[in-house]
C-alpha cells in the first residue's frame, strides 16, 4: 500500500496532475474575468500546463504569472481580433440555425458555418500556444497560427476533440469547469508542440532536448 501512495506512484502523479489542472484552471478563471484578458490568461494556460504540468518545470503559479506579464499586450490584441471573429460567427450559427428550423432557404449554409467555427475556435488554441512558445508580432503569430493548421489538417483534430469534449463535459456537469480548462490545454499541447517540432529550426529542437522554461525561442 505504501508503494501505491509513494511521491512517484502512478496514482500520486495522476491526482498531483488533476490538482494542478484544478489551480490552473482558478487561476485561468480568475484572470480571464475581465473579459478583455482572456487571451493573456490562455496564453499564460498553456505556458504553464507545457512548461509546469507536462514539462514539471518550475512552479505553476511562476509560469502563469510569467508568461502573462510577458505576453499581456501581444496576446490582448490577438484576443481582441479572435473575438470580433468569434461573436460574429457565433452570431451566424445562431441567425442561420433559426433560418434552418423555419425551413428557409438560407438554413442550407448553418453546418458549414459551424465548421467555420470549430476552425476559428482551434485557431485561437493554435495562437496562443504559439504566443506562448515562440516570439513575434500580433500579426505573425495570427498568421502562423492559421499556417500550421492549413499545414496540418488531421491534427487540426487533436486540439478540436479536446476542445469539443471540454466544452460539453463542462455543460453537462458545470462544476467540471474547475479542471476542464487546464486539462484540456495539456491534451491539446500533446498536438500543437508536434506541430511546433515539425517546423522549428535543428538549433532550436537541440535547445528543446535542454529541458529549458524559457519563453524565448525564435520565430518558427
């Protein structure tokens, strides 16, 4: 029994893992409250879930904090382009989904538009991960982000799925939203830094295997 609760048993490293996604997902609540900061705090999400939970480097609450403060005005105006984007689309899905149950003619584009959106809302996982790992300006990484999901299609659902199961795990059972959020952002960093490997420079992949927390990495 001892070995079972030991520090580095599977299930003391499981239930340290949900009590990180449990902090970090406070935490990302908290500082997304102003609506205006949520693409700082999801920047800071994933920094903190690659670099503290998956990684295990450095204190979570030291890499939020860190990559909010360091990434605050670039991923504020990213978030701020993201969500004219969003509202506009989540609009259409609503006008077109009362068209379609009217029987009108236009109700005909509501599913592309919810694939339209299912491809925005990855993008923006895709751009803050990348704001996250890698410096450049607002434009760059909205650019990039949409690059290296044109780039990769099939792995467009790796961030998709966990992004869709959240959601709806949260909307069935509200509570969920404590943990949902960071938990979601580890699976979906498993997908995203793939990505990253394929297109990062020899240098920049012999500094991975470095092990290093730095947010300072080149452009891809």
């Amino acid at each position: 029994m001892k070995g079972l609760f030991s520090y580095d048993s599977p299930i003391m490293g499981a239930l340290t893992a949900i009590g990180d996604c449990i902090c970090l997902s406070a935490m990302w609540l908290v500082f997304s409250l102003p609506v205006v900061t949520i693409g700082a705090s999801t920047t800071a999400m994933y920094a903190a879930a690659y670099h503290s939970i998956r990684k295990k480097e450095g204190a979570l609450w030291r890499s939020f904090w860190g990559a909010f403060q360091e990434n605050f005005k670039r991923s504020t105006l990213i978030w701020l382009v993201e969500l004219v984007v969003m509202a506009l689309l989540t609009v259409d899905v609503f006008v077109l989904r009362y068209i379609r149950l009217s029987g009108g003619a236009m109700g005909i584009l509501y599913l592309p538009v919810i694939v339209i959106w299912c491809v925005a809302l990855t993008w923006t996982v895709y751009t803050a991960a990348y704001a996250a790992r890698f410096t450049g300006t607002v434009r760059e990484v909205l650019q990039y982000g949409a690059m290296l999901m044109t780039l990769h299609p099939i792995k467009v659902f790796g961030v998709l799925l966990p992004l869709l199961g959240g959601l709806a795990l949260t909307l069935l059972v509200p509570f969920m939203a404590l943990v949902t959020p960071a938990a979601v952002f580890v699976l979906c960093s498993f997908t995203t830094e793939q990505v990253f490997r394929l297109h990062m420079r020899p240098e920049d992949l012999a500094g991975e295997t470095g092990e290093t927390d730095d947010n300072d990495e080149e452009n891809i």
